[in-house]
C-alpha cells in the first residue's frame, strides 16, 4: 500500500476515536512523558496538535511550570520550520496554514534539544513514523548525530502499522503511546 493511502486509511481510523476519549488516551500520553522528564533542566521540542493528533496540553502546562522549557515548530517555507520558545498558553498564535505556534522569537537549534516529540499519523514497531507527508521532521534531523535529541513518536496504539521507509526517513527512540513507551 502506497504511503498517501496507509495515511489516509490510518487519519480515517484516528479521526473516528470520540474527542472525549482521544482526550483521555492524550492525557495518558502526556503523563507518561512527564513522569519520564529528567529532574534537571531538560529542553524539550514538542508541537501544538491540528485535528485528532495527539494533544499535549497536559505536558506543555507542566513543562511551563517547572524548570524545563518547550519549543514548538514554526513554518518558515514548504519545506522548512524553526522551534520557537513557548513560554505558557499566552504565547501561542495562529500562523502560517493555520497551524498553532509561538509569538516568541527566541529560537532552538534541533540539536540543542534534549528531546523532540514529533506527531505521527502512522508508527512501525521497528522505529519508523510516518508524518503528513512534508518531510520538515526528517530534513530537520538528517544532520544530527543519533540520538541528538531523542526522538520521540507520539500516536494512539490503534496507529500501529508496518510500512516501507525510505532512505531519508530519520528512526524514533521512543514510540509513546496509552499503554506506555517503547524504547527502541
């Protein structure tokens, strides 16, 4: 099956979970995250959610409280982002294709980031995520060196599946979903 009708069948199956019960298994998702934040400082990409992603409201709202410090994707072109600081809720703007970001103009290099929690529409149990389709995540990491910053995959474990990567597909370390994390 080709990429373009694994996302489309996947996005179908995630869009039909009831909001209030996507809401509780984001919320799982969350407090696994947050029980797993190092105790020191710690500076963790993250992304606003857009439709039935994932939502990481619960982890934003404690990142804003505590000693670590989140950034978020800001599109800058069809085919780049940067990470802008989000300091708490107040930060955030509607921007360019409508997608939530940070007024914030202090920036994140990607690897000075401890951890980069990306969205997925699809997740392979061998590592692999499969996004939108616009690469930001994988052009954004293909000059990091492994591990720099982790690379955490956020899904619903009903978004499991098994697909062909390609060359520039950048792995996960960690696929997190309700039932908990996956260290790969």
């Amino acid at each position: 099956m080709s990429k373009q009708l694994l996302r489309t069948e996947i996005l179908k199956k995630r869009d039909g979970v009831p909001p209030y019960h996507r809401a509780r298994l984001s919320k799982k998702i969350s407090d696994h995250l947050i029980r797993t934040l190092p105790a020191n400082d710690c500076r963790v990409g993250s992304y606003m959610s857009i439709g039935s992603e994932v939502d990481l409201t619960t982890l934003h709202n404690h990142l804003f409280t505590g000693t670590h410090h989140c950034f978020v994707p800001r599109i800058l072109t069809k085919t780049s982002m940067e990470l802008a600081y989000l300091r708490n809720n107040a930060d955030i703007i509607i921007a360019r294709f409508g997608i939530r970001t940070s007024n914030q103009q202090v920036i994140a290099d990607i690897d000075t980031l401890d951890w980069l929690i990306m969205p997925c529409v699809a997740y392979d149990p061998r590592g692999y995520r499969l996004g939108m389709g616009g690469g930001y995540y994988d052009r954004a990491l293909e000059k990091c060196a492994p591990k720099t910053p982790i690379r955490i995959g956020v899904a619903f474990n009903l978004q499991e599946t098994r697909f062909e990567c390609d060359e520039w597909d950048q792995s996960l370390d960690w696929i997190v979903t309700e039932n908990g994390i996956i260290r790969l």
